[in-house]
C-alpha cells in the first residue's frame, strides 16, 4: 500500500506575537445551541437545548485564541453536561487553551407541571435558565431563573371604580449558594410574591379564580423585587442574590422595572 506523505507543518496564527499590549478579558465562542441534562428535584433528568457561550482570557503577547478548542470540549463531554460537571468542564477549558480564567453560560428552557388552581388541570409551563459558571483562582457559580407572573396595579385598583389594570411580568434572579437549591424552590419563592402565577392552561373556573386573586393581591413592581428579596434573606443557603422586574405594562407604551442586590451574611 501506498503511504501517504505527511501533512506539511502549518503555521499558528493564533499563537503569533502581538504587540498592542493589550490583554483580553474574554473570547470565545457565543450562542452554541447544544444538548445538556439538567436533574430536577424528583431526581428525575430533564433533557433540554441550551445556549452555550464559552470564554476565556487571552495575555497580550498572543494574537488570537483556538476556537475549535471549545467545540472540542464540548464535545468530550457530550451526553455528561451538567451543573455537577461544570468545574471539571471550565478546568479543561483552561488546559486547552492555556487560559487563567475560563468563562462557562448555559442559557435553556426548563419544564415544570403545574396544576390549575380549580380544576386541576394539569399542563407544563416553561421558564428560561442560565447556569453562569466561571473558574479563576476559584470556582464561582451563579444559577438564574426567569418567572413570568401577574402583576395588578395598586393605583388603578384605588381610583378605578370598575376594575384595574394588570400585565404579565418577569422576574428574574440570580442566586450564589453555599448548598444546592433547587429550581423548583426558587421559582416556587418568585410566584409566591407577585399578585398571582400564570399557567399554560386554564378552564374558565381557573381563569375566574386567577383574576380574582390578582385583584385580590396588587402589587407595584417595586412590591414584588421587596418580596422576592425577604423570601431570599430568609434562605440560609443564599450567599448573595440578584432580582430584577420588569412589568410589561398594559396602558403605557413603556415597562415598569426595579432591581434590587445584596449579600446573605
């Protein structure tokens, strides 16, 4: 059999010099769409679609980074991605591309059954995740969920004498924690303090009993990023939290937002 000649040496660009003295906090590559499993609290594994960005820093005396590294670590953990591989995922980004800080986001839809609150019809309602995970001379974790609820103004209630206005409404928070918390509890917290959760399927009997415990329950956007926050202090587990509102307002042409961040101590 014939033998092949070898493949002729190719240059590094990559690794060529610069000379801007001008050091890169991040590349990378952004919004791979990729498989990755994600165990919720009935143990049982959710296989879901994530967006993934993936980073590193890069020194100033190098021109560029190798991109195909990410994909390649990737793909050596295809099937293993999860928020308990994470760490061992960003020191082998770190390796491989001879970084000191490597960045890691998973942004995916995650699915949890909720029950009508009068005919118990049962139906699956999406909220949308990240996992943030970056590893430096330390790893640093942050897990996020974005909730959508009903919010029904308190000064339309007041002044009105027919009815008040009200808008659908995400909230989103970002938590560190020194023990595992679970997305269920933590979107559980969030539906707990605005005028009422939202569901993907309703019979009149439910849709009845939701407007009238909105009604029942108005809150200001400002309400529902104080009420989230006591319900987040109230978590030993917590080290630190993010909440952010945003009401889509239904009169205005505009949102409504609040933003509130502290430490558990």
């Amino acid at each position: 059999m014939e033998k092949r000649a070898p493949m002729p040496q190719m240059p590094d660009m990559q690794k060529s010099r610069d000379t801007r003295k001008i050091a890169i906090d991040k590349v990378g590559v952004k919004d791979i769409r990729y498989p990755i499993v994600v165990q919720d609290k009935q143990k049982v594994q959710q296989h879901t679609v994530a967006r993934v960005n993936m980073y590193v820093d890069l020194p100033e005396h190098f021109k560029g980074t190798h991109m195909s590294r990410f994909i390649e670590v990737l793909n050596l953990y295809h099937g293993e991605i999860s928020v308990e591989n994470m760490e061992t995922i960003l020191a082998e980004m770190k390796q491989r591309l001879e970084a000191d800080r490597a960045h890691l986001e998973f942004e995916f839809p995650y699915f949890i059954e909720k029950t009508a609150p009068v005919s118990g019809a049962r139906s699956l309602l999406e909220y949308q995740c990240r996992m943030l995970g970056t590893l430096d001379g330390s790893f640093d974790f942050i897990l996020e969920a974005s909730v959508p609820v009903t919010s029904l103004c308190p000064c339309s209630k007041e002044i009105s004498e027919r009815g008040a206005h009200n808008q659908r409404s995400i909230v989103s928070v970002q938590i560190r924690y020194s023990e595992h918390i679970w997305l269920e509890d933590l979107i559980a917290w969030v539906e707990q303090c605005a005028s009422c959760e939202v569901y993907a399927l309703l019979k009149r009997e439910d849709e009845k009993a939701v407007t009238e415990r909105a009604y029942d329950n108005p809150m200001f956007v400002e309400d529902m990023v104080r009420a989230v926050t006591e319900k987040l202090r109230a978590v030993d587990e917590i080290t630190w939290f993010k909440v952010q509102c945003e009401n889509f307002e239904s009169i205005h042409n505009h949102s409504a937002y609040a933003m509130v961040e502290g430490e558990n101590f």
